[in-house]
C-alpha cells in the first residue's frame, strides 16, 4: 500500500504539471488483484512510522541546528546562520501531506466498517486516526502558516489539485474539533481485537492511553494558540484541567508517552540506523549553550545524550562567522542512532510542564504550578531511564521560586522543556517562536536579521504549480513569503 501511495503522489504531481489527467485515471491504475481498500490497521501502523521517521532527519539536520542543540563544524553548512534554502521547505511538506492522506483513509475505512457485525472496534481506529491527522497537520501549519487544509488530499477523490490555503486560525478552530471527536470515539472504550493490538506500534492497542495521547495533544496545541484570545484556548483549558476534567483524561505517567520505540531491526527501525557515525555526528559538535546549561544543572542525560573530552562535556558555540569554523568537542553518542527513545511524539514530562504554564499564566489555579513544574523537571529526567540526583530541584537555575515574576517563571518551564523536546520533531522550535525561551546566545554570523526564522518558505513546486492560491496565502500572511514572517498564534 505504501508503495502505491508513493506513485500516486509522483503521477499526481505529473499531471499538475502537464495541467489535466484522465478521467479514467484511478480505473486505469487500480490493481484487480489486491482490495480495493486497507485494512485500518494496517495503514495506521504504517503511517504513524512513516511521519515519525520522517521527522527525524529534518529535526536533525534544521531544528537542532537552528535551536543551538548542536552546531556545523563545515563553514558553508549555514543553517545555525539562520540561512536556509527555499529546497529545503519541500521534503517535509511532501511527507506530511503524503502520510495525512493515509491518516483520512485510515478513518474511511474505519467508519465504514464500524457499521459491520463485531466491528465496533473500528470507532477505536477513527479516533486514533483523528488524532494523528491532527498531530500532523499542526506540524504542516506550525511550520507554514497557512496551508492547504479544506480542499487538500482531495485529487484522488474530487480532481482538486491546485487547493486554496486555509488561514492557521481557521485551521486550529478545526484541529480542535477533530480532537474533540476523537475523545468522543475513544471514549467509547472499543477494545480491538488481541491479535491487532500489536499493529499499533504507540501503545499495543491500549484505548485509554490513545485517549490520553490525543487530550495531552490538545493541550499542546491550546497552549500554542493561547497568545490569541479570540481561540478561547484558556476557556477550553480550565474546562479541561479544571471543570471537566473527568471527560478529558491527559498523560498521567511516563508510561503514557507517546514513543516511537525504534528498534535495531526492520520493519521499526530509526532514520539513523543506516547512517555512519560520522554523517550522524561528525560534522557537528554539541554547543555551548546546549552543553554548559546542562552542566550547570548537573543534568545526568547528558551521559545519555554526550560524549566526553579529557573526560568533560565540552561544547562549541553557534552563529559563528563565516571561516571562523569551529573544531568538533562533545557530540551525539552513536548508540542514539538507534535510540528508542528519539522516537519521542508527545511525553508525559510535556503534560506537566504545559500544565506548569497554564497556572502561571492563570488559565488553571496558579497553586498547582510548582508542582507542575517539578513534576515536569523529574519525569524529563526518569523517562531517560536515568536517576533524578539528590537535591536536583534546589539547584540554581531549577529551584523554583514563588517570588519571581511570570516571565522569569515561563523562560524557567521552557527552558526546561526545551531538554525535553531533545528528538521531538519541530516542536522546541515552534515553543521558541512562541515564547521567545529559551534565549539562545546570538553569534556574530547571524543572517535573516539575527531573527530566529518565524517559518519555512512554501515548496518551489507549489509556488509554480499552485500560483494563484500561493499568492492568496502570501498576501493573507503579509505579503511576504520570507523567514521574518509571523504565523498567527506568533505573537512574541
């Protein structure tokens, strides 16, 4: 089925080019031999690998970099400069909408056959469906602004191949409503069948935890638009934590993340199982910003996550000038390659500190922030398997402190989620754009104005093969299609 989608996506784009298809196009191409439809399970399976392990090299190669987790030690690799090619914009927007197309055709099949004797079990696979799409779609719309939403993955089914872009506001108000459904769905408690638990590759078929998974996920994406208040995002989070919380069920433990858990073998393996170590780690080091906030915390992941010189954790800085490269220190460890963990989606360590932050900002009671925040700082640290160190929560830089203002106390809980989103797609990115923390130090090479990119330009291929919709999107974010252009719930 995979394979199939990836020629469909290929012949599409020929006939944007060529501007028409046949009528009889899907007749032609459809394989008498095979179903005419996949079974949910087997497609949601295959798909949620697919976008995770996607994911993976672009939060690599763009997010790391730009978000000083490590830096190029090859002078004309300028990302850390805040210099990023239009060509970069098109893998990732290519993968997402591929997999979101999957994702629309897990929950068809599902709610067909939900309808069947002894297939009420297919209710489960619409929710999980509903949330994925969700999760995936931010993905496109965080690191866009606004894109094809209404009217996108409909060429197989309408012939609609040049789609209108939604506005991110517009796009959210809809996230939200499919997110309610799938708490609607799960909340329904279809078991699936025994021998289908082990098709799902995030929690082996445990119906609760996919509920949880898809609240803790509207709360990440309610805590994003909560700069805007015409998104009620507040309103909805107090309902949540607060009023009814009964009926919205969140992560309630490290084993309740949503992981990816790579394995050494096919079919689950990591993006990075086939890299040599060094186009893994070797023409990067780790940074300063990244290696001495933790050293100062005396943070134990970094026995997880860093190498040693002369038996220190040694890091480079970021934004440096042109021909002033740097000599590699501390790296990645090799055994991250196949690490399970930096299959990491939405964690539990996450939860806590979204929570943290809505008691400071006032959205939930402000008496459960410290606790929050704690709670966050330990679970970011077991989840790694390793020991919280004695004392750690009364250390400069992490004790809490009633005092401080709000600000001090949101550069805190981001600063700290930012170690936890270390291998988790674009999101320490998006929360930077967001909130402005962590306050990463600015080299003298830096491009773009010394601003933070706000986004990633549209695709090459849509700019020339959807130019009118593009226009209208450029023009309803600004006028600009550039790195310095805010996305809606941008507010900083």
């Amino acid at each position: 089925m995979k394979t199939f989608k990836i020629s469909l996506f290929t012949l599409l784009t020929v006939c944007m080019l060529l501007g028409s298809c046949s009528k009889d196009f899907e007749k032609v191409n459809t394989n008498p031999n095979t179903l005419p439809e996949t079974r949910p399970e087997l497609l949601l399976e295959s798909a949620i690998y697919a976008v995770r392990n996607a994911n993976q090299t672009r939060e690599h190669r763009l997010v790391h970099e730009m978000m000083q987790v490590h830096v190029t030690v090859v002078n004309s690799d300028e990302i850390h400069r805040y210099i990023i090619r239009p060509s970069e914009s098109d893998y990732m927007w290519n993968s997402w909408y591929l997999q979101i197309t999957n994702f629309k055709d897990v929950y068809d099949n599902a709610k067909k056959l939900s309808i069947l004797p002894n297939q009420a079990y297919n209710f489960s696979y619409m929710g999980m469906a509903r949330i994925m799409e969700a999760y995936t779609y931010s993905l496109i719309t965080d690191t866009y602004g606004n894109v094809p939403y209404t009217e996108a993955n409909r060429g197989r089914s309408d012939n609609m191949f040049q789609p209108k872009f939604d506005d991110q506001k517009s796009i959210y108000d809809s996230l939200f409503v499919r997110l309610e459904e799938a708490n609607a769905l799960l909340a329904l408690n279809n078991a699936l069948p025994t021998n289908l638990m082990a098709r799902d590759p995030l929690f082996a078929g445990d119906i609760v935890k996919w509920r949880r998974f898809g609240n803790s996920l509207y709360l990440r994406l309610l805590m994003r638009a909560s700069g805007r208040p015409e998104s009620k995002a507040a309103q909805k989070i107090n309902e949540m934590i607060v009023t009814n919380a009964a009926n919205y069920p969140v992560m309630t433990s490290n084993t309740d993340d949503a992981v990816i858990r790579f394995t050494s073998t096919v079919p689950f393996t990591s993006a990075f199982n086939t890299y040599r170590d060094y186009d893994f780690n070797g023409e990067n080091g780790l940074t300063e910003f990244f290696i001495n906030t933790l050293n100062n915390w005396g943070d134990p992941r970094l026995t997880k996550w860093a190498s040693t010189v002369a038996s220190a954790y040694i890091g480079i800085p970021s934004g440096y000038a042109p021909g002033a490269q740097q000599d590699r220190m501390s790296y990645y460890l090799p055994a991250l390659k196949n690490e399970p963990l930096t299959g990491n989606i939405l964690s539990y360590a996450e939860v806590q500190f979204m929570l943290a932050e809505a008691a400071v900002r006032g959205f939930i009671p402000s008496t459960g922030a410290k606790a929050y925040y704690e709670n966050g700082v330990n679970n970011a640290i077991t989840h790694w398997g390793l020991t919280v160190p004695v004392g750690h929560l009364l250390k400069p830089g992490i004790v809490w402190i009633d005092a401080e203002t709000m600000e001090q106390k949101i550069e805190k809980i981001i600063t700290q989620k930012y170690f936890t989103f270390f291998f988790t797609d674009f999101q320490s990115w998006f929360e930077h754009r967001r909130t402005g923390y962590p306050i990463l130090p600015k080299g003298p090479g830096l491009q773009n104005g010394g601003t933070m990119p706000t986004r990633l330009v549209y695709p090459v291929s849509v700019q020339s093969l959807n130019r009118a919709n593009y226009a209208a999107a450029v023009a309803g974010m600004g006028g600009a299609d550039n790195m310095l252009t805010k996305v809606w719930w941008q507010v900083k």
